[in-house]
C-alpha cells in the first residue's frame, strides 16, 4: 500500500546539516540519482523537504525530532530502514574524516563490501 512513512535518525540535537546534505550529495552519486527538495509517494502526491534523492526519499531536520527521514517505500528499490542505514553510515563516516582532519590526520577514504573504512596517519 503507498503511504508516506517517516522515521527519526537518533543523531540528538546537534545534527550538523551541512554533513546531511553533504551526506545526501555523496549517497546520490553512488546511486546514481540526482538530489531534489521534493519527494512523492506512488500517486504522485508531493512534500517538501530539505533534501532528497530523486525516486527515493527525503529528509529535514525537526527541532522536535531531529533528523527525519521520509517517503513512500511502494516501489521503491530499497526500504526506508535501509536507506536509513546508508545515510548514517555516510553521515558517521563524513563526520570522523572531518575530526581526523581537523586533528592533523591524512586521510584515506575506502570501501569493502558494504562497509567504510577510513585510515587516518598523523601529518
């Protein structure tokens, strides 16, 4: 059945929303879709949002809820859960390359299978 379907990120209140739309940026070229501040459910019916990946979902920062993601699973190439789970694996991993860095650290950047990993080796 279509329906939007919302859920919560439990980043606490200091979401940085630079690194969620930097975050959304990067998850929209390794899924190849483009980045949007529309999201709609199988009907065609819109909402708005701070960002979002074309034919997926979107997301806002609520100062009640945080970080919330949003959008209709219907037809869609992954969950909602799973989308969720990209987000703040990106999301986590731009936020420690960024202390890292700030701390002096060189940074590599790689991936194996679904998993980040990040080297770090002092300047």
């Amino acid at each position: 059945m279509s329906h939007f379907r919302k859920c919560t990120v439990e980043l606490g209140q200091n979401v940085n929303v630079a690194l969620v739309m930097q975050a959304m940026h990067e998850l929209a070229r390794e899924l190849g879709v483009a980045t949007t501040d529309i999201v709609k459910d199988f009907y065609g019916n819109r909402r708005k949002v701070m960002i979002a990946l074309e034919g997926l979902y979107g997301v806002y920062v609520s100062p009640e809820e945080g970080l919330v993601l949003i959008g209709d699973e219907y037809g869609k190439r992954m969950s909602l859960d799973e989308f969720k789970k990209l987000l703040v694996q990106t999301y986590t991993a731009l936020a420690i390359r960024r202390v890292l860095e700030n701390m002096g650290f060189t940074i590599q950047v790689g991936k194996a299978g679904s998993s980040v990993i990040i080297h770090g080796v002092r300047r």
